[in-house]
C-alpha cells in the first residue's frame, strides 16, 4: 500500500481556497450565519480532529484585510498550520452563500477578486510549502481556479513532491462552472492523475466529461494511468475501492435524513486519508469515510464539530510495516496445523525438473506481522532485511535497497543494477505463483500491499512472507494473475524505472522471460499442460480484457543453442539480466541506447534482431 509513509512525521499539506460563508443558521427560522469553508479547507479540517497526532498544514493566497485575518485566526484556532497563508495586499477571500431545499444545497459564489487564485504564483512558495510534506492533497476546485500558468506550477510542484517521497492524494470535485470547457477540465485531471497516490473521483462527474459510466472500468483506467488506490464514489451507492489488486464495493450503511450535504464528500476523502494514515486497510478506509460522511450529513455547514466526526471514526489500527523489522533468523520458524497452513505445506510437495518446490522462497506468517513469526518448509533464516512490500514505493526505502544490491556490482550503472535485481526478484516470486496456479489451482495473496519481502546482506531477494495460504485461484488467466500483475509488478516497475533508471520494457521483460520458461516446463507434464497453456495468454495477447495495454505481450524468444553469445568486454563473463529480442527500430534503438546493455547481433530469416544482455 502506499499509505503515506514516506516522511512519517512531515505534514499533511491540503493545498486550495478557504472562503467565506453565508449560510442557513439554527439561531432563527430564516436566520444565517457567517463562517469559513471551500473543499480542500474542508478536508484539512476533517483530517485534523480524525489524524490528531499528524501536523496538517493549509496552503493557499489571501488579502490583507480584516476578513482574511479573521480567516487566518480561525484556521490557526483549529490547529491548523497557517504559515503558508500567503496574504496578498489589496486582494481579499471569495465568498459564497448556501441555500437548503429538504437538505440539498445550492451555492451562489463572488469569487472574482479571490487571493486564491493566485496561490500558485510563486514557485518558490509552494516548494517551500511542500516541502517535507508526508501527503499532500489537491482538488480539481484547486486547479480550476488557477490560470493555465499557474496551474502547470501547480503540477509542477506536486510532481516534485512525490519525487522527493509524498504520496500525491487528488479529489476532482468537478464543477463545470468553474471551467472554459470539458476538455480543459479532462486534460487538467488526467495531468493530476498521473502524478496521484490516491485518486477520489465520483463517478458522476467524470462521466459529465466523457469518461466511463462504470466504476469498474473508471478504477482499471486510473490505474493504468499510474494511480495506486483508486476510490469511485457514487453518491447514496456503494463506493468501488480498487487498491492492492482487489476491486471492491463498500456499501453506505444505513440511510440518513439529511440536514445539510455540504462538505460530505470532503470529510470522506479526509476520513479515507485519516484511516489509511491509521494503518485501516482500503476497504475499512472506505467503510469509515462511509460512516464519517454520513455524520456530516446530519450537521449544517461544511464544518463538523470535531466530536461529530470523531465519533464513527475507528481508532488507528495496529501497524506493522515499514522498515528495520528485526531479523528474520530471530524468529523461529514453526508449523501449525490450520487449515490455510495445511493447504501451503502442499505446495513443498511439488516435484518437476528444472522447478524448485514454491515454498523455497515463500513462508507464511504466523499472525504476529511482519516482525513476528514465520513458517516455512524451509529456513530462511538467512535474510538479514525483512520490510513490507508496499515500502518498496518510498523513494528512499527503494534506493537502500538497491545501494545494497550495487555493492556487490562496484562500478556498475545504476540501470544495471536495477535490472540484475529484477531479475532475482522475479525468480523468487513469478515461479511459486505461477506453480500455485497452475499445479495447485491456489491463487497466493502476493499483491503489493500485502506481502512481505526478506533480503539477504546485499539486498538480494530470498524469499516473501505471506499473510495466508492461499485460496482457489480464479479460472480466467487475467482475473487469476491480476494481483501479481497488476497488484503487484505494475506499481513496482513503475517505481523502479522512476528511481532505479532502467526502462520499464527491460525490467518487464524479466518478468515475461521467467513466467514464459515456467509456462513452459510446466506445459511439459501432462497433468498441467491443459491449464499452462491457458495461462499463455497472459504472454500472446495484446491486451488484457479491461483494456490494460498488456506489457509481457511478445518480449519473448526462445534462443536456440547456437545462437550468439559474446563474452564481456575485458574478458569478464556475461550473466543475462534481459534476454529478448528488439527489431532494430528507431524507438527500440533508443530503449537500447539508455540501458547499459551490451549488443550482440543475429540474423534470423527475414528479420534482423539484436539480442541484449546485461554484463554483471
């Protein structure tokens, strides 16, 4: 998961317009009050009473008059960072007025002359703003009221900052009025999405701008796009939470007569942060943004008193992830009889040449986390780091391990050694999934955000922790292997091409090389063949059902016994990190040209191939 874990103690930086607001008021029949509100304000008032122990920082411009003092009191009163209020003179806050009909709001806005349009216009105040950040949380509202230029500074930043380790969380709360067109809308969120963590549309919404009517096909598109948790919102319907390979519908509960529904989709996607903050997984994230949105529901204003919104909040969860867990040889290794354990001792059972037995490189954990136990049907005790695989998307989690891995390679390009490491990576993983498929019909919970890693004393992958033993794997390839694919290769190619600098076609070429070679020993025994070839579509199709552009689709050759094999520049061997072929393109020679690859050639009949492998 990529729960906001980079920068542990750097703020939550909500970055927007807080404006002022009239509306209905309890003191008389007709009577309003004033008080101050906008999206983003909104959830960094929610994520302050749910996530007490985390810093909240607003960003944002305002005027220098006494209403933007006010404002300014107002935020610091709610423990709110106000440091990055930047106060522009001669301008001042916008303003808005909400009118109620049996509890739907209508909004009437002057925002003509708000400071906050100009929030972006320094470059070097919003990195400052950003800076450290652990999460930083941005809204379509936000971009919307920016000028083009300032938008792109905008994203600018934000892309910097999830360089520099925060997880990006992005909520469009469309609002047509506020844009030149649906294109210039659509263009600025699908900029957002790729830079986002998180990603909170209402499906509604982006249907308005032309996007999928289906939550489902809404959360795969934003996952392709780079997103790693995706929640669709759609109104009184049960939201869709697609995140660690799962996708899920996560009912409202039960029906509420409401007061005022101003800000409930604000303090849902606070309340979703907040519990991921808290170590809640997706799903329970969702449940309780369900439960917290429905107490705003039943309050005027946009504001909920922070008792209010605390009071269907679970409390944080128990966590155990992230960095320095003790070594695994201080815990033993037992065997239990439960019924999942049971079912992966099986796999320690399994014999065919040239495959090692699954549970060579996996153990279970026996319920105490990742610094716990393990049970295994062999010792690995031998791991000197064991971390959750989720805290392989923090930039500096990444870069230790792969730093680790470079000693060994002294001198070798950091493309290189990224893509050796991918390559042990695979061999430990792809080959004890795809036999749990195909020889066992066990489908092993290897996504992402729920399964851990142990690495030896140069980061070299031995083994993974599961959480279970596994359950029946789905019929259908692409449903069977979409939390390994898509749950779990996907975001990491993604990271590891980011800060490891080796192309994402090399590094899922190491993947399609390894799952083609144990498709094919296992095509091999007539017992699995049937089903082993069904899983070859995984590798011959261009794309998945979904529409996901299919990245193991034709990386594969399988070199005959003459083929070419050159040895290493000053006499040194060649160890093959990558094996496959590249028709000497244009955009191939230049895939080739940035990886430290050494070219070898043959001439096949009619086609010319160059063949590349890594010198380690």
């Amino acid at each position: 998961m990529p729960v906001p874990p980079a920068r542990g103690d750097g703020p939550l930086v909500f970055v927007g317009e807080c404006m002022a607001e009239v509306a209905p008021s309890d003191a008389a029949p007709g009577a309003y009050g004033l008080g101050f509100a906008g999206d983003a304000f909104n959830a960094a008032w929610a994520c302050r009473a749910l996530a007490p122990d985390a810093p909240v920082r607003f960003l944002s411009a305002i005027g220098n008059d006494r209403i933007s003092a006010e404002l300014t009191a107002f935020v610091a009163g709610a423990g709110i960072d106000t440091a990055f209020l930047r106060a522009i003179p001669g301008r001042s806050i916008g303003l808005y007025l909400v009118m109620l009909d049996a509890g739907e709001r209508s909004f009437s806005y002057w925002r003509g002359q708000s400071a906050a349009r100009s929030l972006a216009d320094d470059p070097a105040v919003l990195a400052a703003g950003l800076a450290g950040a652990r999460l930083v949380h941005v809204t379509g509202i936000t971009l919307a009221i920016l000028d083009p230029d300032g938008r792109d500074r905008l994203l600018a930043a934000l892309a910097a900052a999830r360089e520099a380790g925060a997880c990006i969380v992005f909520d469009p709360n469309h609002r047509p009025r506020l844009w030149d067109s649906p294109a210039t809308a659509a263009a600025s969120y699908a900029r957002a999405y790729a830079l986002a963590d998180f990603a909170l549309p209402t499906l509604d919404d982006e249907a308005l701008l032309g996007g999928p009517a289906d939550a489902h096909e809404l959360a795969v598109r934003l996952l392709a796009a780079g997103c790693t948790e995706v929640v669709v919102k759609d109104g009184s319907r049960p939201c869709l939470v697609a995140a660690n390979g799962d996708r899920t519908l996560v009912p409202v509960g039960a029906a509420v007569t409401p007061v005022d529904t101003t800000g409930a989709g604000d303090a849902f996607g606070a309340a979703y942060v907040a519990a991921r903050l808290g170590g809640h997984a997706p799903v329970d994230a969702a449940a309780a943004a369900h439960r917290v949105a429905a107490a705003v529901v039943g309050c005027r204003g946009a504001l909920a008193p922070p008792d209010v919104l605390r009071a269907p909040f679970p409390p944080p969860a128990e966590v155990r992830r992230r960095l320095n867990f003790p070594a695994a040889g201080s815990s033993s290794l037992r065997m239990t009889k439960d019924p999942a354990w049971t079912a992966f001792s099986a796999l320690a059972q399994f014999r065919v040449d040239g495959l090692r037995p699954p549970t060579d490189s996996l153990c279970l954990d026996d319920g105490t986390g990742l610094s716990g136990g393990l049970r295994g049907a062999h010792d690995l005790s031998g791991a000197s780091w064991r971390i959750a695989g989720a805290a392989l998307r923090d930039r500096r989690t990444l870069e230790a391990v792969l730093a680790g891995s470079g000693e060994a390679h002294a001198g070798a390009p950091a493309r290189a050694v990224t893509s050796r490491w991918m390559r042990d990576y695979v061999e430990k993983l792809v080959p004890a999934v795809v036999i749990a498929d195909v020889a066992f019909g066990l489908a092993l919970p290897v996504a992402l955000g729920e399964i851990g890693l142990l690495l030896d004393a140069r980061a070299v992958p031995t083994g993974f922790v599961l959480a279970h033993g596994g359950e029946a794997a789905a019929a259908d390839p692409f449903d069977a292997f979409f939390p390994l694919l898509r749950g779990h290769l996907d975001p990491l190619v993604t990271v590891l091409a980011r800060h490891g600098r080796a192309p994402p076609r090399v590094l899922w070429s190491e993947v399609a090389v390894r799952l083609d070679a144990v498709l094919g020993a296992l095509e091999a025994v007539p017992a699995h063949a049937d089903r082993a070839r069904d899983r070859r579509h995984l590798l011959l199709r261009r794309q998945w059902p979904d529409g996901w552009r299919n990245r193991l689709f034709d990386p594969v050759v399988r070199l005959s016994a003459g083929a070419p094999a050159a040895a290493a520049p000053g006499g040194g061997s060649a160890a093959s990190a990558t094996s496959f072929p590249a028709p000497r393109t244009a955009r191939n020679a230049r895939i080739c040209a940035a990886a430290p690859l050494r070219r070898t050639s043959d001439r096949g009949p009619g086609i010319k191939l160059d063949y590349f492998s890594h010198v380690l």
